[in-house]
C-alpha cells in the first residue's frame, strides 16, 4: 500500500505557474505508475498527466501538454507537476494516484489508480 499527499496548490494570477509535489510513502515508490487528474466545481474528474515507475514513459492530455509537465525524483518517492501559463481554467482539485501494476495504455482511466491523495486546491484568477 502507499500514501499519496499532493501540495503546492494556491492561488495564481492568470498567467502564471505553479509546482504541485505527490509525496508518496510506504512500498517501493518506483513499482508505481502515477497520474494527475483535476477536478473542477460541478464536473467530472480528467486526466491531466501521468509518468510510468521509471519516468521513462510520460503521457498528458492534449490539451496541456504544452503547458503542463510531469516528473519524478524516485530517490525522494516525489513526483511533481509544473503547470506554466495558468488559466483560469485549469481552476480545480487536482489529485494524484498510484498504480501497481500500471497499465501503459490506460493512463487516462481513473479505474488504473489504485490509491489516490486527498488534492490540494489550485484557483487562477486574477
């Protein structure tokens, strides 16, 4: 089993960037794949970003891969997600969570997450 915690959530003008970390404790933090989904007011959790145990393998929704990057320090069973030229929104809870095993091909389901974080708030506005 691991414990997720995200933090580095706030409140950012339009425009500018932030850093969530997922910190992550208990078995060997390199045998999880992990994602980020978000969560805006009134609907349903998306798939923001996801990165495979080794870093290696990295995936994102299409819509922000050119703003949003993943990574991962497995020496400090970290991963982050840097989020550049913030819009109002990208306004949400955003979550992180693991998978053992992770499956490649469905990074962007909710259901390949076995544990998940309790979110840290990210508002845009000005």
């Amino acid at each position: 089993q691991v414990q997720l915690v995200e933090s580095g959530g706030g409140l950012v003008r339009p425009g500018g960037s932030l850093r969530l970390s997922c910190a992550a404790s208990g078995r060997t933090f390199s045998h999880y794949g992990i994602g980020w989904f978000r969560q805006a007011p009134g609907k349903e959790r998306e798939f923001v970003a996801s990165i495979s145990g080794s870093g290696g393998r990295t995936y994102y929704a299409d819509s922000l891969k050119d703003r949003f990057t993943i990574s991962r320090n497995n020496a400090k069973s970290t991963v982050f997600l840097q989020m550049n030229s913030l819009k109002p929104e990208d306004t949400a809870v955003y979550y992180c969570a693991a998978a053992d095993p992770y499956s490649s091909p469905s990074y962007y389901d909710t259901g390949t997450y076995h544990y998940w974080g309790q979110g840290t708030q990210v508002t845009v506005a000005s």
